[in-house]
C-alpha cells in the first residue's frame, strides 16, 4: 500500500482529543482517503499522570471499532525515555516495545516502525538486527529513522547494507517553513539520494504556521501557546505569517493549507505530518494536498523563509 501525501499526527489522540473526538478524526481522515497515522510508544508521556502508549491505545480501540486495519498504515516509534531516564535502542528492548505496542495497537503487524531518538550507547548493528527479527517474524513491515545526527543515519544505512539486514526506508525529520536550516543542509541530500521517504514532523510548527498566534495576547489559545511564542514569534516569525497570509489571500485559503502544500512541492517530501484537533482543522490540512503553488508563490515563501 502506498502512503497517501499527508500523516495525520497522532501526538494529539488521548491528548488533547479525548477518545471520542480522536476516533471522529480517524474516521475523517479515512474517508477523505488518506492512510498514514503516525504515533509513538511514548506519546503522550509529557502529559502529568500519563505513562506513554496512551496514543497507540486510542488507535488500537479505533481500530478495533472500525474495521480499518487493512485500509491503513500504522506508524510507530521505539527508543524515547519511557522511564530508564535514558533513551535506549539495545535489541531486547526494541523487542520488548514492540510488542508492547502490538497489544496497545490492537495488531499483529506495524507498518513502519522508527527509531525515535538515537541511543549512542548501543552499536547501529545490534539496533538494526532487532529490526530485523522483527521483519522475520512478520510483525513489522519496513523500518524507518528520526532524529538521528546524519552521521548515525549513514553508519546505519551503510551497515544494513554491508550485512544484508532491513535498511531504513524512510526519515522523519523536523521541518517546515520556519525550520528549514538543518534538514536542507544536513539532510535532504542524504535522503534523496539513498531514496528515503521523508515524513516530516512539526509540519505546522506546533500550530504557529497556522496563523492562529500573531502576539503575546494568543498564549492562551493552547496548551503550548507560551511556548509557540516563545519559539517563533520574532522578525523572521512574522514575515513568514505575512507571506502566508499574502498567499492564502491570492488562492481563497488559509496559511496552513499553505504551509502544507509549501512542503508537498519541495522536492523528495513524502508525506508531511500534521495534527488536528477538530474536523475543521483536519478539512484545512486536506485542502493542502490539493492546493497547486505557482512559481511565484514558492519564491514569496522561500524569501520570507530564508535562513
């Protein structure tokens, strides 16, 4: 099955969207005929009170309830601190996860499961022969990397090739309009000559690319507000919105539409992940994929982008 072009984000199912509201969003997706949901074992960990694998089992019930296994491609990660007070890639401890996942997902099979955070302490070779049982076994499909340092990601991809071992398919970096630096410099090359899908994450800046903060007076409209503004509310911030805001005007949408169909015509962009938390929401990430920028367009958004 070939992943369609937009991940919906499952950072948000159990947090903030309770079950119901998530299993209504998963529903949306679908039927708009989208496929990819990616998550983790340790979302939401962040969360007072939460453990990690909250996400996974609200897919896992909706799953369930739906009937859409085989319609869909589940994405999910290993290697975050769930309680070691270090993240950890050794090969029993993948083994270990997954199939703690596998019963939080409701499963018998992930479809691409990726290394979350790099474990230096363990060797790439033992990482990936854990991936590879797992491949064996029938209970993961393909493999997949995020947040590794370029040079780990190519020890990995050159060991799996040395060794005839499961290679990783894909990369999940952070990259959008407004953090585009590190990944066209240390990444993209990487990624497209070793022909890796990129499915990257933040796609919206936790939100701030949709327009919805302009100043110090929106901190209230999330439970990251403070944060977002924190991060990205400054000259370059600003002229982003702007140039969002100019191109959204001139095509009848809205600036993450626009954020999102930026990331679609750049070159080797798989599929961006967003995150929704009501259906309105989701409908703009949809209109995205949709959305054809022109010439003119791209280069307003990568001047008020340059870094």
């Amino acid at each position: 099955m070939e992943a369609a072009p937009l991940a919906f984000g499952g950072n948000i199912f159990g947090w903030p969207a309770d079950e119901k509201r998530s299993h209504e969003l998963l529903d949306a997706f679908v039927a708009e005929g989208f496929n990819l949901i990616d998550t983790s074992d340790s979302y939401s960990r962040w969360v007072h009170g939460h453990q990690g694998g909250e996400s996974e089992t609200v897919i896992g019930t909706w799953l369930k309830k739906s009937g859409q296994r085989k319609n869909v491609l589940i994405a999910t990660k290993v290697g975050s601190d769930m309680g070691l007070g270090r993240t950890c890639l050794t090969k029993q401890y993948i083994l270990d996860e997954a199939e703690a996942s596998l019963r939080r997902l409701q499963t018998d099979y992930i479809d691409l499961y990726q290394t979350h955070f790099d474990d230096l302490t363990t060797p790439v070779g033992e990482t990936l022969e854990a991936y590879a049982q797992l491949i064996k076994e029938g209970k993961v499909r393909a493999i997949g990397a995020s947040n590794l340092s370029k040079e780990r990601l190519q020890e990995s991809l050159q060991f799996s090739k040395d060794n005839n071992l499961p290679r990783y398919e894909t990369f999940q970096p952070e990259y959008n309009l407004y953090k585009r630096e590190k990944y066209e410099q240390e990444y993209e090359s990487i990624c497209q000559k070793e022909e890796l899908g990129v499915i990257n994450y933040f796609a919206l800046a936790s939100g701030f690319l949709t327009g919805k903060y302009r100043s110090a007076a929106d901190a209230g409209k999330s439970v990251r507000g403070s944060t977002i503004i924190e991060k990205y509310m400054n000259d370059r911030g600003l002229r982003i919105l702007a140039a969002l805001d100019e191109v959204a005007k001139k095509y009848s949408t809205n600036p993450s539409s626009v954020s999102i169909a930026w990331l679609l015509a750049r070159p080797g962009i798989t599929a961006p992940i967003a995150s929704a938390t009501t259906i309105e929401q989701l409908d703009e990430l949809i209109q995205a994929v949709l959305l054809q920028l022109d010439k003119e367009a791209m280069e307003l958004l990568n001047e008020a982008s340059a870094y």
